[in-house]
C-alpha cells in the first residue's frame, strides 16, 4: 500500500470519476484504475462503485477514506512541521470556529498571523463541535474555538478555557414584550431556536421555564446558523437566545435587542480544544497563541474603565 494509492483514490472521490482524477492529477486513467485495483486487491473488499455517470464509496470505501484522509493529513503536517522548524513557516493551518468565536476572536488573531506568517495558508470553516468532532480527531482539523461543555468534551482532546460566555433573550426592536420583566412575561411568545453545541444547551432556557413552573417556550423555528436567527427575529415576533456579547459586536442592535431586565442565561464557555497527546505544529501554535491574546485583550478592553 503506497501514498499513491492514497493519492489516486482521494482524487477519484473529490473529482467523482476516473476521468476527472486522471485530468486533475495528469495522469493517465489506466493508471489510475490500476492504482485503485491495486488497492482493492489488497484490502480484499470494493472500495467504489461504478456506475455510467462516475463512481460512489462502497460502505466499506467510506470507512477506509476517512482513514486515509487523516494519514494524508499527517503526512502533510510532519513534512511541514520539520520545514516550520527550520524557519520556513509555510504549510497549512486548519481550524474551525464557532460563530461567536469567529466574531470575537477571530478578527486580531488572523490578521496579525497573516503579517507574520505571509507565506502560510489558513483554511477556516464555522462549524459547532459536535460537527467538527471526528474530524479533529482524526487530524483532519488542528483546532477549534467555540462554547462548549468542557465536562462532555472525550479525553482525546485537550481544552483550554478562553472567554466565559453567557446568552441574552432577545427580540426585534419595537418589540410588544421589550419591557418584560421576568419569564413570566414570555409565556405567550414564540421563539426561534438557534444551534447550540450540546442537547443539554439546548434545554437550557426550557430549564429556566421550568424552575419557574411555566410551560416550556413554544419552538416554531429552528435555526441552523446565527444569520437565520437574527434575519428571523428582525422581522418577526418571535424571541430566541443569542451570546451576550454579539450585540457589542457587529450592528446586530439595528436588528434585533437583549431584553434588559431578564438576566442573562449563563452558557458554556468559550474554550480551545486540539487533539490531545499530539503537539501542534508551529504554524498552528502560533496561530492558537494569538486566539489566546485575542481573549486575554478582549477580556481586558470589556472591565469596566
């Protein structure tokens, strides 16, 4: 079993078929369907399918590229790690972000990593971690930054707590129930449910309902992104959850408030979670050392003058 193998098989499943792996590598296609022959016969068991208009994984073949994507992966990390320590920090970073985390820390951090590290790539995705969970583990990622329960994080990856982090309710502006001044007042209204990181986040504000002895908030929406959430708010009258400090953030307040006299819910911190065990390249150290600036300033420039 040779890298190539690895190579041409990744090709054909990012391309879709034969064809249009052997025009992206430049390589012949019967060289190609040998290399993946090749690797059949060896693993005993179909690893695609063929059909008219291209090929698909076999059951088995998704499991064995997961495999070889992370192996991929490491190769390319330890070729650059050792360029890194040698002083060439070019190579790749990859990192995924809440969204929260991608509007508070994100901004200082990668723009002073792009002034030191010119010569590097950066690939960010938004992504919650339940999302992303797998493939940090398997190497795929080298970190993400987000709220998350660091209890019900596994033992696989290391956490670092960043910002600690709490929700608002809000609403539109102009909203009949902007005055609320406990839950009580919300009994009626009905909310849009945003994506959390955990189902335990996701009960939390029925948990406040409850402990009051009201009846659980009426879900009529459920969001898969902020954007969703805040577009949905602002022109209706539902309410949701959003972090507290968003609105201190971007012009979300031309949208859509925090109710002021209802506290804020508390939530999950903001945290940094790598692979455990396994050092981060030099790149990526760096990069994680200016998220970590980042909220250590950020906390800082927030304490009341």
């Amino acid at each position: 079993m040779k890298l190539t193998h690895f190579r041409d098989l990744l090709a054909v499943v990012q391309t879709g078929s034969l064809r249009a792996a052997s025009r992206h590598l430049g390589i012949a296609q019967p060289v190609i369907t040998r290399s993946i022959w090749e690797l059949e016969h060896e693993l005993g068991a179909p690893l695609l399918e063929r059909h008219s208009k291209g090929v698909i994984l076999t059951p088995v073949g998704e499991r064995f590229v997961r495999r070889i994507e992370a192996v991929r992966a490491e190769v390319r990390r330890a070729r650059e790690e050792v360029d890194q320590w040698s002083g060439d920090y070019a190579g790749e970073v990859s990192i995924a972000l809440s969204p929260i985390a991608i509007m508070t820390l994100l901004p200082p951090a990668i723009a002073e990593f792009n002034k030191r590290h010119p010569k590097a790539v950066s690939k960010i995705t938004q992504n919650l971690f339940r999302q992303i969970e797998n493939r940090l583990a398997d190497g795929l990622l080298d970190l993400w930054v987000g709220p998350v329960d660091v209890e019900s994080v596994s033992r696989r990856f290391s956490v670092e707590t960043l910002l600690p982090h709490s929700r608002r309710i809000a609403a539109r502006r102009n909203h009949p129930l902007l005055s609320a001044k406990s839950l009580h007042d919300l009994t009626d209204a009905s909310w849009v449910r945003p994506s959390l990181e955990a189902r335990s986040q996701e009960s939390d504000l029925e948990a406040e309902f409850e402990k009051l002895g009201l009846p659980a908030p009426k879900v009529v929406v459920e969001s898969s992104s902020m954007l969703i959430t805040i577009v949905t708010v602002a022109n209706t009258d539902l309410l949701t959850v959003l972090p507290d400090r968003i609105f201190s953030l971007m012009p979300v307040e031309q949208h859509c408030v925090p109710l002021d006299s209802i506290a804020p819910i508390p939530a999950a911190p903001i945290c940094m979670v790598h692979r455990h065990g396994l050092p981060l390249t030099p790149l990526a150290e760096n990069l994680s050392a200016l998220i970590r600036k980042a909220a250590h300033n950020y906390i800082r420039d927030s304490q009341p003058k």
